[in-house]
C-alpha cells in the first residue's frame, strides 16, 4: 500500500488499514531481535463470501441468473534483515508462500469457476538499504532490491502489484492455462516474477524509484516493463512524475501494444496546506507500442473536504475521471480504498467497464462513528463507454463498513446496487435483462 496518509480523520486511518491488509504484504511477528538481527513471522488470512443476482459475459459466464461463491486465501513465510555496522545499513529479505482458492458458482463475471485452489511461491526478495551511510540521501535514502515482490505507484492509478488473479474458468476461451489459483476479488497474488528497484531518497523532499518489472501472468501477456518514479514531497503534498516503458510481452496473450509502449503521468495529491481538504488529480499520456493502435490518455481530478468538528467526522469527496478508447490502465488496484482503483465493486469487477473507454462521474460519503469502525456510501456514473455507443453506460451505488472487531480481526461488509443501461441483448454485459443487480459481499481479513 503507498505509505502516504491522505486523511486526517480516524475514518480514514481505519481505510488505510483495511486497504494495506488487501495490498501489503502480511503482517509480521516478531520471532527475533538482537544485536541488528530481525526474524519476523508473515502470515495473513483473508476471507470472502460473494453473491450476486446478475451474471455478466465478459469471461465465461453465458447463463441469466445470479452467482453465490467464496474466495480465501492465506499468505505464510518469513522477512527479516541484519544491520551491521554503525551505519545501520541493511541487508533484509523475505520468502512467502500464498494457498488461494474459490469455491461455489464462481464469479459473477465468469473469471472463476468455483473450482480453483494453489499453493505457489508469492514473495522471495533480497534487498540493502543505506542507513546513515549516505548522509546526502537522509536516513535509507538508498534501497536496492530484486526478486520477487510487490511494487506500486502513487495510489495505483497505473501500478498496484501484479493483482490481477483468474481462475481457470476462461481457460477454454483464452485458449491457454490462465488459472492463478482463483480468488479472483480478493487478489491473492500480487508480487511480479522479476524486479529490480532502487529507491532513491527519504521520505521527505525529493526522491525517486527506478524499476524494472517482469510478469509471468498470462492474463497480462507476460508483459516486462521498466521506468521512473520521481516525487516532489512536502507537507501540502505530494507532487509525481512517472514514466514506464514497455519492453516486451508475451504476443500468444495478447496487449501486443505494450511492447514499446510510452506512459507519462503527472499526479499531485494533498491538502494544499489546507487541514481537512483533500486533492488528488492525475494526467497519463500514452503512447501505444503497435503501430496498429491509437495513442490514448486518461485523467482525474478529486476534491474533498472532511468535517472534522461534527459528530463521526464526516468526508465528502467528488471525482471525475475519463479513459480515452484503447487507453492501457496496466496493472491499476485496489490501494487508498473502496473506488480507488476499482470504480464500482460490480462494475470494476464483473460488469466493465475497467479504467478504459469511459467517464466516470463519482461522489464518495464517509463517517467514523467510533474509531474501530467506519461507514460509507458510493456512487459511480458511467458514460462514454463502449467507444461511444454507450453499451456498458450504468450507475452503482455501494453502502459498506469497515470494522476493526479486534487487532486480529477485520470484517468489511458491502452492498451494491448496479443499474445498466443495457442487457447483453443490446450491447451491454448483463445477461438475459438490463434489471438492477443486487450485490453483496462480507470480507473477513485476519492479520496474526
């Protein structure tokens, strides 16, 4: 999850904590700590139980009627580090193991089958960082690592880890094993096959991550990118320039534009100097890699106040975004919490559109009635999609909660309404009626 603290309110400091418990690595227990030698335990549990009154035909899904499934996983291993020196430079690694599964119809997309489970490698990195060594950079202003592991940009508008986890129910379809062991919403498998990235910088002033990424996911054609990350941090906020290079896929899956594919991002995200106002916009230009295919850009703005002194500290946020047509979103997620980058759980999920071909209008209210528990309420308008033609046009509305029961224990409960403008009769992805859908899902999200 970015490390960056967008809200002051304890609403939102309980949204960080369900958002890193869905996008950070486990949480650690401590097994060892002596003479700058740390042994940490990693192990998370994570839970859900999904139903759905529509199905949508963009995986393998052909059947009117709805879908009631579960998906679980749990994420186990070691991380530790050694500092030596008086320095305190580092050297620090971790091995973790992830075993997902789904159960039931499936998803309500037709990503899963119902059927999936696995047990495969998720983490296995190495890494140095700095210490007071290099004084210039500050306090581990530089940390090289490689391997195995997660990686994300910004709040992961463009770049959120390598999340995107099918099952094997599109595998006829695709033509190829796409099964990563299922739990298709909650994500399971984040961490690209092959990194190398070297952070430049503290936390504070400027800094900089220079990265290279490899996926061994099929649903991603195995796609090998590399770029900067560049940020101006102060306390008013954050101000970012990215850029990513395609440098290669696999052409038997697809996104043939991505090799030598060009993103530039701008984004800036903070207060302004302003308590209880929060800002957020971003700017991608793209240029495609394929000949074949158009350039495409994508921008937000998001404005929001929080109304600190009334009762539960209440927040207000609007946001519009807009997707050219063939526009890459990449590997964008779930990372600052609900909407953020999944704009509508069944639209994001199941229905489309993804972060492409669209505009999206979406206002965001938010209380915290006591600490340990947050509420909330979304809505999302869709137009523009479908290069023009409106198909996949609709309007969601989520009403969820946010509920730490224990420090061992999360469970985030939500309820959707989803309204297309079209069955799959007229374009559109619902099967069989252009009815609202009602949603629904209880995630359960043990951190040991």
């Amino acid at each position: 999850m970015n490390k960056h603290i967008f809200r002051r309110a304890s609403g939102y400091m309980l949204t960080a904590a369900v958002a890193a418990a869905l996008s950070a690595p486990a949480a650690a227990y401590n097994l060892h700590s002596d003479n700058g030698t740390e042994l940490n335990l990693d192990i998370e549990a994570v839970f859900g139980v999904f139903t759905s009154e529509e199905n949508y035909n963009l995986g393998a899904k052909s059947e009117a009627g709805g879908s009631d499934w579960q998906e679980g996983y749990i994420k186990y291993g070691i991380s530790g580090s050694h500092a030596y020196g008086e320095s305190g430079a580092a050297v620090y690694g971790g091995l973790n193991l992830v075993s997902s599964a789904t159960w039931g119809d499936g998803d309500a997309g037709g990503f899963t089958s119902g059927e999936e489970s696995e047990t495969d490698l998720e983490d296995a990195y190495l890494g140095w960082r700095s210490g007071k060594m290099i004084s210039a950079l500050g306090e581990n202003g530089l940390d090289i690592s490689f391997g195995r592991q997660n990686f994300s940009i910004g709040d992961g508008f463009l770049i959120n880890g390598d999340a995107l986890n099918f099952g094997d129910a599109i595998d006829q379809l695709a033509g190829t094993d796409m099964d990563r062991g299922g739990a298709y919403w909650l994500a399971a498998r984040k961490a690209f096959d092959r990194t190398a990235v070297v952070r430049v910088g503290g936390s504070e002033g400027v800094r900089a991550d220079l990265f290279w990424l490899e996926s061994n996911n099929k649903a991603q054609a195995e796609t090998e990118l590399a770029g900067i990350n560049a940020e101006y941090v102060i306390p008013e906020g954050t101000f970012g320039l990215a850029y990513i290079e395609g440098l290669g896929v696999n052409e038997d899956y697809g996104y043939t534009n991505r090799d030598g594919q060009q993103t530039l991002s701008l984004r800036y995200q903070g207060n302004a100097g302003v308590e209880n106002l929060f800002l957020s916009g971003e700017i991608v230009t793209q240029d495609q890699g394929d000949n074949t295919a158009e350039d495409a850009d994508a921008w937000y703005v998001e404005a929001g106040w929080t109304f600190a002194d009334m009762p539960w500290s209440p927040s207000v946020n609007y946001r519009y975004a807009s997707f050219d047509e063939g526009f890459d979103p990449l590997f964008f997620g779930f990372n600052r919490g609900y909407g953020t980058w999944f704009q509508g759980e069944v639209a994001a999920n199941y229905a489309g559109p993804f972060n492409s071909d669209a505009d999206v209008h979406h206002i965001g209210v938010k209380a915290a009635p006591t600490e340990m528990l947050s509420v909330g309420a979304l809505f999302f308008d869709f137009s523009d999609t479908a290069g023009g033609s409106g198909a996949l046009d609709g309007q969601e509305i989520d009403l969820y909660a946010e509920w730490v029961v224990t420090p061992n224990l999360i469970i985030s409960p939500l309820i959707g309404f989803y309204t297309p403008d079209n069955s799959d009769a007229t374009g559109g992805s619902q099967i069989g009626s252009d009815d609202t859908n009602v949603y629904g899902q209880v995630i359960a999200i043990v951190p040991f």
